[in-house]
C-alpha cells in the first residue's frame, strides 16, 4: 500500500512538475491571447480615410549600408504617400564604404523625393538625435536602412495616428522578407529563416498585437517606429548609454510622459533574414542585455514584485523572461536526471510528446490569428499559410532562442556593455578553454596523489 502510495505522489509530483507550470506559464496565456487577438479581429476599429495628407520625416540610419541603401530609399518613393509629403533623413554614422555614392543615385533615379544627407560622428543615438533635430512635419518615422517598406505602410501609420489622438507612438509590423528567404541556397539556413519568419509573425501579429490592445507594448520596434512630433521632441531622446535606444525611448513615452504606445498591424517593414545561426545568437544576446540595462535604469526603484506583479505588466514581464528563466533552466536538465532516479522512461516521453502537443496547439491558435490579420496582404497571408508546418517547427526554435537570451542573462551580469557580444565560436572556444585548463588542473592534482602512494619509504 505504501510503494502504491508513493508511486502516486511521485507521479502526481511529476505531472504538476512538468505539465501544469508549462500549462499555467505559457499555454493558457496563449489560450487568452487568441481569444482577445480574435475579438480584435471580429470587432478591427474603421478609420476614416485621410483627407489631408501630412509632412512627414523618415529618419534612415546608415552605417556601411551601400549593399541596402539604395532598395530601402526606393520602397520609400514606391510608398502610396505622395512624394512633396515625404521628407527622408539619411543620417551617416560614419560609415566606411560607397554608402554617399548610392545617396547620389537616389537622388538621381528619385527626383521627386526629398532626400538628405547628413554627417555624425558620435554613434547611432545621438545620430539619431541630431535627425530628429533636423526633422519636419507632424509625424517622425525611423526605419532601418537594412529594410524595405510594404507600399501602404506610411499611408497606413499616419491613418492610425490621425484616427486614435491618443495615441503619441507607434510599432509598425516588422516581418523577414519571403523573397530572400526563398533565395537561399543552403537548405539549412534556408529552413531557420522560415523558422525566424514565422517568430517575427508571432512576435508582432500575436504577441504586440494583443500587447496594443491591453496598452502593454514593451518595446518599440528599433526597425521601424512612428512618433508624433510633439512628443518624441518632449523626450530625452534616444540614450547613449544602452544597447536598446528603441526600449529607453519607450519607456520615456509610457512612463515619463504617460501617453500610448501601440502596433500599427497593416504597416509592414521588411528586413534581411537571418545570416546564420551565429548571427541569431548576437542578435538575441544583444537584444537580451540592453533589456535588462532599461529595466535597471527606468525600474530600480520599483522592483517590489508582491506590489508590482498583478498591476505593473514590465514587473510580469521581469519575472517571466529573467527571474523564471534560471527554474526554466533546471526544469530542462531535469529531464536528464530522471532516468536515473527511477522514473519510467515511458512517463518522461510520454511527458514530452504531451508538452509538443499543448505547444503546437498553441502555435496552431496563434497560426489562425496571423492569418486572419494578413487578410489585406494576399501574397503574405498565402506565403505563411503554406508554412503550416512551422507549428511544429517553433516549439524547437523557441527552445534554442531561449538558450541565446539565457546566454545574453549571464554575459551581461559579468561583462561591460558593447554592441559587439560574443558569437557561438567564440563562447565555445571559451568553453573548450575553461575545461581544459579545469582537467589539467584535476590531472595534475591527481599525479601528485598517484605519486605520493606510489612513492617508497
């Protein structure tokens, strides 16, 4: 009766364990998450087409950008937005190729367009400031010069922002571009781009979406932002002293200031996939650190958790993606220990295999919202309808993202800040040299044993 009774408990421990928190943490999150993304979707607010069209100013940054410059600058003259409106900003940061070179062939093949170049030599934000410095009109975009504008986007930016007063910041939709996706060679690479291209879907069509209804938006995307000019100039600007100028200038509209920020779901920017799995590590690492520096800086005095958790959605947010990520971290090595404290490994696959299952049916959900959103892109909304199978595919991509922002945790706690973060060869090569030197060390330490014993009277 006792070993029935144990065997009970160590079960229902086991479940609880490894079912109910991932249930409670992730999966119904996601439940509510598309129940509210459908309502928006069912109930989408009708904006009154523009009658006017405003002066607006699109500050591009440019650092060695000649390969992408000229394919951006050209998505902005094919905007449906006309062209006497729209005032282009290329702001140089000292950048080293022909990058000025393509300047003057824009200026050359787009003569309607007004573009300007202008010269910095103190880093991307106060790059960034001196543009905004130099900008006219009512609205501000920035957009990376790494992109390409969908036709609609700044029509559809401005729309929002003349339609919802309230609303002083906008994130448009960043998404990787199907076309370079589909380009690419190595079948490997080609499939992690697919991968990365159903998370920014997710990321922004599910996750800031349903963060814009709840008035919970995080970060403004650093690829593509929109302001109203009398409230960017009201910030301190973009800061110089972390990795995430994009989230700083955020939490200075939200909290500073106390106005809205919100995603613009039908204004889309297109950026280069993913150059290799090397690149994705940086990317999140540096994404991950400048993070944190932002919720340090803007948080450090508020960081009452039992206060803060159910009423302040950055301390959920804190607790969610920092504080449970070192249990998340054992809770996945646990798994390597229990065949050797005498579970059956029929319960741990059977786990496992249940654990996909819940995830996938999350991702199918959120698969149907995404869908529904894309209705007025028919070309995308048939490109990711047909990549059915990433429902299966992101539980796995999920799963090593998850291991690059933990990386970004640790670096960060032990490190001064850079743009420049380790890749994945240099943090194994790292790796490599720390257990060697520990063996040689245990080694050595063990001659010493050997030799005392072995040694003679």
């Amino acid at each position: 009766m006792t070993a029935i009774k144990n065997m009970l408990m160590s079960s229902v421990i086991f479940w609880v364990a490894w079912i109910v928190i991932p249930l409670i943490m992730e999966v119904i999150p996601t439940v509510g998450n598309f129940i509210i993304l459908l309502k928006r979707r069912i109930m989408k607010k009708k904006y009154k087409p523009l009658s006017h069209y405003p002066e607006v100013s699109l500050i591009v940054p440019v650092y060695n950008s000649a390969e992408t410059l000229y394919a951006c600058v050209q998505s902005i003259y094919q905007s449906n937005y006309p062209k006497d409106k729209i005032f282009v900003l290329l702001v140089n940061n000292m950048s080293k190729d022909n990058s000025f070179e393509i300047y003057s062939k824009c200026q050359k093949d787009f003569p309607n367009l007004s573009i300007n170049w202008m010269n910095s030599k103190q880093g991307k934000s106060k790059a960034l400031n001196l543009a905004l410095f130099n900008c006219q009109g009512k609205y501000i975009i920035h957009i990376d010069s790494d992109g390409m504008l969908e036709p609609d986007a700044i029509r559809n930016i401005v729309t929002m922002f003349e339609n919802e007063p309230e609303v002083h910041s906008l994130t448009g939709t960043v998404l990787t571009n199907p076309e370079l996706i589909d380009q690419t060679n190595r079948c490997a690479l080609r499939l992690l781009q697919k991968m990365e291209f159903g998370e920014y879907c997710q990321a922004f069509l599910s996750g800031r979406n349903f963060q814009s209804e709840l008035n919970s938006i995080f970060t403004l995307s650093g690829a593509f932002s929109a302001f109203r000019k009398s409230a960017i100039m009201k910030t301190q600007l973009y800061n110089t002293d972390t990795l995430c100028e994009d989230t700083h200038v955020t939490f200075q509209v939200r909290f500073q200031m106390k106005k809205r920020v919100a995603l613009c779901p039908n204004a889309i920017f297109f950026v280069d996939p993913i150059e290799s799995l090397n690149k994705l590590y940086v990317q999140r690492q540096r994404w991950q650190s400048g993070e944190l520096e932002v919720l340090h800086m803007f948080r450090k005095d508020k960081m009452n958790i039992g206060r803060s958790f159910f009423k302040d959605f950055v301390m959920r947010i804190l607790v969610y993606d920092h504080t449970f990520a070192f249990p998340r971290m054992i809770w996945y090595f646990a798994i390597i220990c229990l065949a050797f404290i005498n579970y059956p490994m029929k319960l741990i696959v059977t786990s496992l295999v249940f654990l996909f299952f819940l995830y996938s049916m999350a991702n199918f959900l959120l698969y149907i919202c995404i869908i529904l959103f894309l209705k007025d892109f028919p070309y995308l909304r048939k490109y990711y309808a047909r990549k059915w199978y990433l429902i299966f595919l992101l539980p796995l991509f999920n799963f090593i993202v998850f291991w690059f922002r933990f990386a970004g945790i640790i670096n960060s706690t032990r490190k001064t800040r850079t743009w420049r973060t380790r890749d994945l060869h240099e943090e194994w090569n790292d790796f490599k040299q720390v257990v060697m030197h520990d063996f040689a060390g245990a080694h050595r330490v063990l001659e010493k044993i050997r030799d005392e014993v072995n040694t003679s009277e």
